[in-house]
C-alpha cells in the first residue's frame, strides 16, 4: 500500500516560497541538464484516473520499459483555476521525499500545453475502490494497513509536511501490500500533524465498517461539526477486538492534545505490541487482501472519456502541437488576443523544473565511486549523508522500535 501525496503541506513557518524552492533546487537542475526526460520518451498505454485538473494514464519508459503512471495537467486549465501555484508547490515536495509507503516522482517534464509528473505505478487500485466494490477488509489486514501509513505519515512528519488528505480514495495497493498515498499542498491556518492521525483513525474504521463514524458534509458549517463532535459517540462494533477499539479510540480523540499523533504512539499501543516494524518496512508482511491481478482496478471510462470525449486526446498530442506550431508560425503576434495568458504561460515554462530520479540516482552512485573518502567535500558529505538519511528513513525507524 502506498500514499498518495498531491495535497500534502508544510506547516506554516517551514514552508519554502516557490522561489526559495528554485534557488535551493538549482544545483540539482544544472546537474540534470542535457539528460532530460520528455513526453517521447513514454509509449501511452491508457487512462485510468482523473482529479480536478489533472488525469492519470498508465505509460511505459521506452528505454527500459518500465511502467508508471504519469499524471498531466493542462497549463491553460491550472492558469484559469489558479492552480498553478499548488502545482509547483507539489512539485517542490515531491522531488525531495522518497519512501517505501509513498508514491514517489521520478520525473518532471513540460511541453506546450501540459505539466507532466511520472510516479510509481500501482496496479492493485484505491482502497475507496475496493469499498465500493464491497470488500470486506478483515481486522488484520487494516491492521497492517494502519501500520504501513503509521510509518510514511512519521516520516512526513520528519520532512515537515502534513498530508491533510488521507482517506481511502489517497490510499493505493500494489499487487502484494497497500501503499499508500500521493497528495500534497498548502497546509493554511490551523492544520497540524495531529489532523493525519485523526483521518487515519477515520480511514480505518471506515474500512472496518463500511462507512465513516460521522455523518459529515464539504458544506457543513464549523458550528454544527463542533456540535456533533461533542455530543454525539461513535460506535464501534462488538465483533471488533477491544485492543483494536482502543486503538480506534486514542485516533479518533476529538482533543488532538490527547490524540495518538505519532509512530511512538501507536507503537506503545497493546494492539500493536507483538508487530515486528522491522517485517513491515521491508514488505515481509503477507497482506490479508491481494487485489485480483486479472484485472484493472479502476473505472474502465476513463479510457473511453479519453478517446471518445476528450477533446485533446494525449495519444493525438505531437500530431496536435505539430499543426499548433505551423499556425502559430503564420499568425502575426502583434494582434494576439491573449496577452495575459501567454504571459502566464511563458512563465511557468520558464519557473518549472525537470526532475530525474533515475538519472540523479545514476550520478550520485558514480560521483561516490569516482571520489575517494579523503577528497569528499564537507558539502557533498552532507549531500551525501541527507540522500542516504531519507532513503535509509523506515530502516532506521524500524531498528530502533524492534530495540526497544
């Protein structure tokens, strides 16, 4: 299981300005240029998803024939939206994280009409898929599942980013285990790492029981959810484990000073005494639920709004930015009736930034064999040893809780 991370935060105070962001990455961007990764690279295999300005495809690298899903996003629609911002801004967190429980990015790309962000693929679906499909989640296998989210929200919470946006439609499966989930943005006024505690304990009883422990509305004003909160009791079911229960119970404490809100918290829980973290970092765990592999775990009309209805459809792209070329050639510019959109276009083509996983991971390994330990600079020392710290994350958690 994996993480979704599009809507992800940083609390205000450690949150880097977009320009911060560039400065800080420029190195990195110099180091990368002339081994760019772009839309020719990627054969389209077909649609599976779509949010609220971006869709979702599965796509395969031509060179090593490695499969992703590649997210894009129409400039024109960001721009008219004000998305553009939020963007960029997930972009900035996501080239800097890495972990075995998130959907990682491995590339950044851009052309003419789209943003381009290609992660990790995983086949087995979303856990809100799963529900709808009436799948009945035992105790054991949420149990894993709380654990697994348990450690990336830790190691959120170590880079200084809230999530904001765990449920079960962020939470995605692999053919073997859950990962989980891929969303991150702005975490406003009054968000603090304790709300992903309170939306896994929502996740998780909604995937014991089917439903949510609240009757809760996007249009509910603040008033009536204080109410509710204080007067009305969740119920938990009498087939459930009471150690389970009790668990449920310190996550869903209204009260986030009182409130399960770290790793070391749910360790120290009686449900979770016997679990050997150690086993869950490495993926040893054997899942209660496996997704069937005969079949896509999506809705098949994606694919269909993509070629039928999509009036951009991505497979007709180079043929599309070819004509778009030979008319903008020939259209004198002097009479362009949209100035302000082509000012905003030109900037973000000019403020967005490639990522390559695959080739900065390439340079880092051959800059360590090629430099002995006496000529390593203190600043590639530290590069180094942050790399490594981030990668090396879960192992270090997972040591240190099965010492203990």
């Amino acid at each position: 299981m994996r993480c979704a991370t599009e809507d992800m935060a940083q609390p205000q105070g450690t949150r880097r300005g977009t320009r911060g962001w560039r400065r800080g990455l420029w190195q990195r961007h110099k180091q990368l240029r002339g081994l760019d990764v772009n839309f020719d690279h990627f054969q389209i295999l077909r649609a599976i998803g779509k949010g609220s300005f971006g869709k979702v495809c599965i796509v395969q690298k031509r060179d090593t024939e490695k499969m992703y899903a590649m997210k894009y996003m129409n400039k024109q629609q960001c721009i008219e939206r004000d998305e553009v911002r939020n963007v960029f801004r997930e972009l900035e967190i996501l080239q800097e994280i890495e972990h075995v429980f998130l959907v990682n990015l491995w590339y950044s790309f851009q052309d003419e009409e789209d943003m381009f962000m290609v992660v990790d693929l995983l086949l087995g679906g979303d856990l809100r898929y799963h529900l709808q499909q009436n799948v009945q989640f035992t105790e054991e296998t949420v149990k894993l599942y709380i654990c697994e989210m348990a450690l990336a929200l830790d190691y959120l919470r170590s880079q200084h980013i809230i999530h904001r946006d765990v449920k079960p439609d962020n939470i995605l499966l692999d053919e073997q285990a859950p990962e989980i989930f891929h969303s991150f943005l702005n975490g406003g006024t009054g968000y603090s790492f304790e709300v992903d505690w309170w939306s896994l304990g929502i996740m998780a009883y909604e995937l014991l029981r089917g439903w949510r422990p609240y009757d809760i509305h996007s249009n509910n004003p603040v008033e009536s959810l204080i109410q509710l909160f204080s007067t009305v009791s969740v119920q938990y079911s009498s087939a459930w484990s009471k150690e389970m229960v009790a668990l449920l119970r310190k996550l869903l404490t209204v009260n986030p000073e009182h409130r399960f809100s770290c790793l070391a918290d749910v360790q120290a829980s009686a449900y979770l005494s016997s679990v050997v973290w150690s086993d869950i970092c490495e993926k040893r765990v054997e899942p209660g639920f496996v997704p069937n592999k005969g079949r896509l775990h999506c809705d098949p009309t994606f694919e269909l709004e993509e070629m039928i209805l999509e009036s951009r459809p991505l497979h007709k792209k180079k043929k599309r930015l070819a004509k778009n070329k030979s008319r903008d050639n020939s259209k004198d510019s002097s009479q362009s009736e949209n100035d302000y959109l082509q000012e905003c276009l030109e900037a973000i083509q000019q403020d967005f930034v490639i990522f390559n996983r695959e080739k900065l991971k390439k340079s880092q390994e051959q800059t360590s064999e090629s430099v002995s330990p006496p000529e390593t600079t203190d600043e590639a020392e530290t590069e180094a040893e942050s790399e490594t710290s981030n990668l090396n994350m879960c192992s270090s958690v997972c040591s240190s809780a099965g010492s203990s």
